[in-house]
C-alpha cells in the first residue's frame, strides 16, 4: 500500500510517521538531482511541436520551476502569435486526412498510445512530481487514470455511429450520421498534467479531430513528453500540435477568431472561461468549459463517521488540495461535527509534508509562491470572522512553496473559504440541523461541479441527488472521477462533458439526410 493510500484508509503506519502535528520531511540539497531525474529532464522536449517537427518559437524562453525546490527544471521554448498560426495551419491542413482515417485506424494509435504510456509511467510519473509537486504516489495514480482515457477512447472510436430509418409519415428515409467537428483548440490546466491533456485529446482525435494543444505554463514538461509518446505511437504530422506560452491571451486570441477554428475546449478558472466563451461566440464555435467549483461535503447526523473521514481526506488533500473536484464547503451536522473535527484533524496531523518525489511523503507543495500566500489570505480572513484553527494554518519555513494542511471550525458563512474556490488545502467546516438547511448551504454558490454526501439512510441519499445542484455526486466516497464516467458541471461550472459515453460527442456534428422516398 502506497504511503497516500495508507493515509487515506486508515492503515497502521509507522510510530514515526503517525507522531502528532505534521511531520515534515527536510529540504533536499540545493540542486541536488537523482542521476535517473537528470536523463529524465533531459529526454523532454523544450521546444513547440508544429506539423510533426520540434521547431523553436521566439527564442526566448520559459523557466519551469520544481515547487518543492524553487529551481528551474528546464527551460523552453515560448511560443509567439505567428506560431500559435502555424499549428493552427498544420491543424487544418491534417483535418480531411486524419476525419478519412478509418476508426479503426484511430482506436489503434490511440491503443499504443496507452500501451507506450504504460511502459513509460514512471517517467511521467516522477515528471509530474518534478514540475507540479504532487507525492510521487499521486503521480502514479494519475498515470493510471490519464492513461484510461486514451483506453477508453481507443474502444469508442469505432463505436460511433447514427440512424436510419423512415419517416413518421413515410415519405422518405431519415439517414443521422456524425462527423468530427473539425480544428479544435484545447487549453489544459496546471493541476493535473496528463490527465487533463488526455482527456481532451484522446476523445478528439478518436472522433477523427486534429487539434492546437495549449498547455498551462507552470506544467508544461509533461504535456511535451506526452505529443513525443503519441508521434511514437503513429500519430500523423499535424493531427496534434503544441504551443508553450506565456502570452496566453496573445497567443489564443487569433487562433480562437479564426474561422478555420471550430471547437474550443478549456480547462480553468470561470472568471477565464467566461472570457473565452465570449470570444467563442464570435465564430460560434462549439465549446466545452470545465470551470471552477465550490463544492460541498455533507456529513450527515447517522453517517459512518470512520468513511466520511476517509472521504474528506480524498476529497481534500488529494493534490494537496489543488482540484476543482477538491471539497471546499465541509457542512456537518451540529451533533457528529466535533466528533467529525476531531478525527479529521488526528488524520491531518498524521500527514508527511515535504518533497512529492520522496516516498515517504503524503503531502507535497503547493504549486507556487502565489498559490502559498493566497491560501495564507483564506485562512486569515476566515481567523478573522470568528474560525477555530484545529491543527495547520502556516506556511514552511525555507525553499519550496509549502502550507500545512488546516483544519478550521466555526466557519462563518461571509467567510471567503465559504464563497470562493479554494484550490488548497483548507478545511472549514460549518454546522447544520436538518436537511432542508444543508441543501440550502450546499445550493447556495453560484458554482456546480460535485458535491459530496455522507449518509446511511439509502432514502436520503436518493433526495440528496435530486437536490444538490451539480453535474456530479460523490454519494459515501470522496473520489469519482472516471473515464468512463461523463465529467462536468452546472451553472457557472461549466458546459459540456468530458470522459464516457458522452465525452466523444463534444468532437462531432450530427449531420441529418432526407432520402425521398421513390
């Protein structure tokens, strides 16, 4: 059992790790690399991939900073307006081949695709550890999970199909075909690497798409391993392309407003998504945002205490924290929340802080300095309305970008941990009487991605799904992401769906065709 597992689950551990308060790791020597870390690093590319060829961009470049350290991994290539054109270019120009390419064609690529990544997960594994901080576990977890998108869509490549059949009054044949959409450009987040790049791309090229891949600037190594891997496993010049970029808006502006351009998917922020839906209306491309969540974790009166625990520590502290699925509002019922309070907390302060490459550890950095004193502001406005600090609540002291995993109780509800979207390791929790009162509170966001739901009544449960205002549920776990589960939100989380049956669909048109009848 991994040392993430062991936490969340409960298992005994050793004296040591379990002693109280959390435990921390010490620094690793300043620029100190393992030998296998420096071939690693040095294997990526740094520069952009246009058309099938590693090319540079301006010249400059961009430095890709280890947050458990502060020093730079590599540095890369920054891509400029005139680049972001010509993958767009090697986009179009590999759209009629790559839709012609027979779907088995497709599944088949894709399909070694997911082999080769299996082969090579521990590269992108420790890659991921190296350029975003998550514990070398997690890594691992989300090479599995990554990798099952590209499984998945491989399978529903030749799963594609229409209908046939005559009309209502009889006068012809109705024939309903799908075809890809077309160019796509896909913007993915920093928090999840190769998840977030293979869930968009594998259902794209699956449904016959090519596609402009803009991945986030804190981590953009693992994106650039990932297009090597598939130009490995016989994916044609420019079906995928990539840009690295620190003019985002620059960069995405002229290729959003090109009318070669005909769908737009974004992983982010809604304060950006809206922005870019704006200027997706203008060409009225087909759009799938997976925007910001606020999302609750009700803990009701009759629920096993010992699961809910185990499930706010997935739903929590996975990724430290830094997942739009990650729980942000905890509302407890006023007779298990000190109860609940305090067994948390004992598993908090059991948690191993340090570098995310170290096994030992369970908890890695945050993703940045910024990331560090924005957590810092929550957890002071939320001291200053009236919160009860149980156990973290500071930053670490020394190189590297690290804050304590925190518990708070009596969360007052302006609180700006109640309203906003976390993205860090905060528990608030807040107390409720009955089950009207914890819908409310859980309804009462302008945000709907996921909510969470402890309860042993099989009833209340049922209500809880009619009731909560999401796209998703966690009903008695802490974890539900899936690839073949549709992903996405409600309200101002988002649009379209990502992952299942549902996921391909976002890359096709549906083409209808009267045949009069003879």
């Amino acid at each position: 059992m991994s040392a993430v597992s062991a936490v969340i689950h409960g298992a005994e551990r050793s004296p040591a790790v379990r002693s109280t308060g959390v435990r921390s790791t010490g620094p690793r020597s300043k620029g100190a690399r393992s030998t296998g870390e420096v071939a690693l690093l040095a294997r990526v590319p740094d520069q952009l991939y246009i058309n099938g060829q590693w090319v540079n961009g301006t010249g400059e470049l961009i430095p890709v900073t280890d947050p458990a350290t502060g020093l730079i991994l590599k540095q890369i290539q920054n891509a400029s307006v005139d680049d972001g054109a010509r993958a767009l270019d090697a986009a179009v120009a590999a759209t009629d081949s790559w839709a012609a390419t027979p779907a088995r064609v497709r599944a088949e690529i894709l399909r070694r695709a997911f082999d080769l990544l299996q082969e090579r997960r521990d590269d992108f594994a420790t890659l991921m550890t190296l350029e975003m901080g998550k514990p070398i576990a997690e890594a691992n977890s989300e090479v599995t999970y990554g990798g099952e998108f590209l499984r998945w869509f491989s399978e529903e490549a030749v799963r594609i199909s229409g209908r046939y059949g005559a009309t209502p009054e009889g006068t012809g044949t109705m024939v309903v075909t799908q075809r890809p959409v077309g160019p796509c450009f896909l913007i993915t987040p920093w928090n999840f690497p190769l998840a977030m790049a293979t869930r968009k791309i594998a259902p794209a090229l699956a449904a016959g798409c090519t596609v402009v891949v803009k991945p986030a600037e804190l981590t953009p190594l693992t994106t650039l391993l990932f297009v090597q891997l598939l130009a490995d496993a016989g994916v044609p010049a420019g079906v995928v392309n990539v840009i690295t970029t620190t003019r985002s808006q620059a960069v995405s502006a002229p290729i959003i407003a090109d009318p070669r351009l005909r769908k737009l998917s974004f992983t982010g922020s809604t304060a950006v998504g809206r922005a870019l839906i704006a200027q997706a209306a203008q060409n009225v491309l087909r759009t799938s945002m997976e925007l910001g969540g606020n999302a609750p974790f009700i803990v009701f009166a009759d629920a096993d205490l010992g699961q809910a625990v185990n499930g706010a520590m997935l739903a929590k502290f996975r990724n430290t924290g830094q997942a739009c699925t990650a729980a942000n509002r905890f509302i407890v019922h006023a007779s298990i929340a000190e109860e609940f309070g305090r067994r948390l907390t004992e598993r908090v302060d059991a948690l191993v802080i340090g570098p995310g490459i170290d096994p030992a550890v369970d908890f890695g950095p945050l993703v940045n300095d910024a990331a560090v004193d924005n957590i810092d502001t929550l957890v002071q406005d939320a001291l200053s309305r009236g919160a009860t600090l149980l156990t973290g609540g500071t930053r670490r002291e020394g190189p590297g970008s690290f804050f304590a995993p925190t518990v708070l109780v009596n969360v007052s509800a302006d609180s700006r941990i109640v309203r906003e979207e976390i993205f860090g390791p905060i528990v608030g929790i807040r107390t409720f009487e009955t089950d009207e009162e914890a819908i409310e509170m859980a309804n009462g966001t302008e945000y709907g991605l996921i909510g969470y739901v402890f309860t042993t009544d099989i009833a209340r449960g049922h209500r809880m799904i009619d009731s909560i205002e999401t796209g998703m549920m966690g009903l008695n776990t802490g974890l539900v992401s899936n690839a073949a589960a549709p992903f996405g939100g409600v309200k101002q989380s988002g649009l379209g769906r990502e992952g299942g049956l549902e996921g391909i669909h976002e890359y096709l048109s549906t083409k209808y065709t009267l045949i009069p009848a003879i």
